[in-house]
C-alpha cells in the first residue's frame, strides 16, 4: 500500500486593486437620472427615453438637452420645465413585487383545495364501491 498523500492547496491569492469599487451610498433614486415635467402642458421628459420628436437619443440627462430645446407637445422653452425627480423603477418594482405575492398567496390555498378535495372524493368513491360489495 503505497498511496501518495496527494494535498492540492487551492491558494486563491487574488492581488486586486481596490480602484473599482462602485459607489454604494447611492440609492436607486439618486442613480436615476432626474425627469423634468413641462408646467405648461404636463409632458415629462424621461432622460431614458429621450424625445423622437426633437431627436434626442435615449439616455439623454434634461441638463444635456440643447438650449434651443422646446416641449415636444406646446413649444415652450427648457426654462418652464421642473424637475419632478427620478421617475419609472423604483414604484415599478414594488407593483411588481405586490402582484408577485398576490399570486404566491393564491397558488398553495388552491393546490391545497385541489388536494384534498381529490383525496376526499376518492375516499368516499371508495367507501362507496366497498360498500356495494
Ligand atoms: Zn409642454
């Protein structure tokens, strides 16, 4: 019996520099970037989406719009625009997540209606069939 004690050392020596740590104290509001409403017809700007019309590709930050920007719905200028704040993710999620758990709270009261319920009718489909006899 010669077996050789084979020891293999997994070393994970990861040497990595510490320079792209992303900045965490950042929520989700703040990482958004900011959509303006136009208080003369209530059209917001969504940084995101951008605007067709005056041909603004998407991601576009308000701050970056041209000056000579207008209101894609009523014309007015940059000035008359306010901002509203990040909108769109954060309530999109929470929707979500309550629908998610409407359905979760469903799904076991029925599995468990269906469970028994097929149990009881056997059960009783087999007294029947014994008592026949
Ligand atoms: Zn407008």
């Amino acid at each position: 019996m010669n077996e050789p004690a084979k020891e293999e050392q997994l070393v994970s020596k990861k040497t990595l520099p510490e320079e792209k740590t992303p900045a965490k104290e950042k929520t989700l509001a703040e990482q958004a970037p900011s959509s303006y409403e136009c208080r003369s017809c209530g059209y917001v700007y969504v940084p995101s989406k951008g605007d067709n019309q005056g041909k603004v590709p998407p991601g576009t930050l308000f701050t970056e719009l041209s000056p000579d920007w207008r209101c894609p719905v009523c014309g007015v200028r940059k000035t008359q625009f306010v901002n509203i704040g990040a909108q769109g993710a954060p309530s999109g999620f929470a929707e979500n997540l309550d629908y998610g758990l409407g359905i979760n709270r469903l799904t076991p009261a029925q599995k468990n209606i269906l469970i028994f319920g097929a149990l009881g009718l056997g059960f009783l489909f087999f007294l029947s069939l014994y008592g026949l006899h």
